[in-house]
C-alpha cells in the first residue's frame, strides 16, 4: 500500500473526489480502512464540501479486507483491526456530512458492499457486480449493507451462496441510480455530484441528517452485532482454516 493509494480533490464546485487506487485489487488493509475513513470524515467537515465522489481506479471498484494480512498474523490483531478499520470507514460514510455519490465499475465485494450500501447515491458501470464471497473467505458481515441493495431473501441467497448482482439487477431493485458504460461512468456521477453541489448546501447536509434519523434501523448497531459472529468463527479457529484453503485455491 504506498502513500498515495488514496487521492483526493475538491474542485471549486464544492464537489470532493476521492479516489482509492491500491493494486492489483483494491483490497484494503487496515490501516488502508482507517485512512479511508479519516478522509472521509476530513471532507465531510470541511465547509467548502457540497458532496463527496467515491470511485476507484483499477480493475475494480473494492474486493474487500486484505487477506494475506489476515492469515501472515498468527494472534487476533489483524481481525480486530480489519473490524474495526472496516467499521470506522462504513460509519465515516454513513456519518458524513454531506451525501457520498460512489461511482463502482468492475467487481464490488465484501468491504465494497459497506462503503456503497452506506452510500447516499450510487452509479455504476455495466460491468460492475456486486457479492458478500464472506463465507468462502472465513468470515461474517455487511449483510447489513447488501440488505439495503437488494431485497431480503436476494441477500439471503447472495450471503449463502457467495452469488454476485449485476449493476442492471440493482437498477431494477432501485437502489443503483444509473448503468452507463465503463468510459462514462466517472462524467455521469460527477453529474450527479454536480446537482447536490449546486443545491443549498445548509439544506442539503440538513436533508441527510435527516433520512439518517428517519432509517428504519441502525447500520452501525447493526453491523456492530453482525461482527460478533466473525470474531467469534476466528476464536474458533474455523475462520483462519478457510481463509487458508481460499490461499491455495489460487483465486485472485
């Protein structure tokens, strides 16, 4: 992870862009976590920001918590890091300011589903797709946000199964706003980016404090309560067997 693996700009729109680029896949370490929600939360507070453009860069929008990081630790360190890490940038998200428009192209899974299911709006591409691969990676979490993706018993399944949604499902479900195509995905969400911005900022950071007290349940107790469950199928020792046949699986 170097340096510069988060990028951002706030352009004279009031517009904030951030863009994560952490080859080969976008899976986050834990200090990767932590840094993507302090930017976050550091954009969200700066009164010269209307509205906050997440994307990415590479062959994916986030294919989740760093895996290798997890099985090179032999305590709990890691899990209670990339937990916790996972939680502040879901809440950071859930908790700015100012609406999160998350532009997603190519895969989105496990960690991805919390940043964009905690989104405000989202736009995709026509190749993105969408899954929880939890259970085949060991672990528990962010049914939470996939449960705001897709109906109940899709999320079921999904979670179960390790099946991915394409960008076109979630359109029909309603939560993506828009699909375009892979060259325009970055000009449409700033065009959505574009309309908040040209709203009256003090309305608009009123309105999302608003739909977020009017949720019918709390993201953050609720993802909190799923977390459990992970820590609990680690302390088992189940969790490190998984993710150790998942290693020599070969899958990227």
């Amino acid at each position: 992870m170097g340096p510069e693996f988060i990028r951002t700009a706030v352009d004279e729109r009031g517009i904030a862009e951030v863009v994560v680029d952490c080859p080969p896949v976008n899976a986050l370490p834990v200090a990767g976590w932590y840094r993507l929600a302090a930017t976050i939360g550091r954009l969200g507070a700066d009164p010269d920001v209307r509205v906050v453009l997440l994307r990415a860069e590479g062959r994916g929008f986030n294919a989740g918590v760093d895996i290798k990081e997890l099985q090179a630790d032999s305590g709990h360190t890691a899990i209670i890091g990339v937990n916790r890490g996972c939680f502040a940038a879901f809440a950071a998200i859930y908790d700015c300011a100012v609406p999160v428009v998350s532009a997603v192209h190519g895969f989105c899974l496990g960690g991805g589903i919390g940043l964009v299911g905690n989104s405000d709006v989202i736009v995709a591409s026509e190749d993105a797709y969408f899954g929880l691969p939890e259970v085949d990676r060991g672990a528990l979490g962010a049914a939470t946000h996939l449960s705001r993706l897709v109906p109940q018993h899709k999320a079921r399944a999904m979670m179960y199964t390790c099946a991915t949604a394409s960008a076109a499902e979630l359109h029909a479900f309603g939560s993506v706003l828009d699909v375009v195509s892979n060259d325009r995905l970055r000009e449409r969400a700033l065009d959505v980016a574009r309309e908040i911005a040209e709203k009256n900022p003090a309305v608009i950071r009123a309105a999302k404090e608003a739909f977020n007290g009017i949720d019918l349940w709390d993201v953050k107790r609720s993802y909190r309560y799923e977390q459990g469950f992970t820590f609990e199928i680690n302390l088992s020792g189940v969790a490190h067997q998984v993710r150790d046949s998942f290693g020599r699986s070969g899958e990227a």
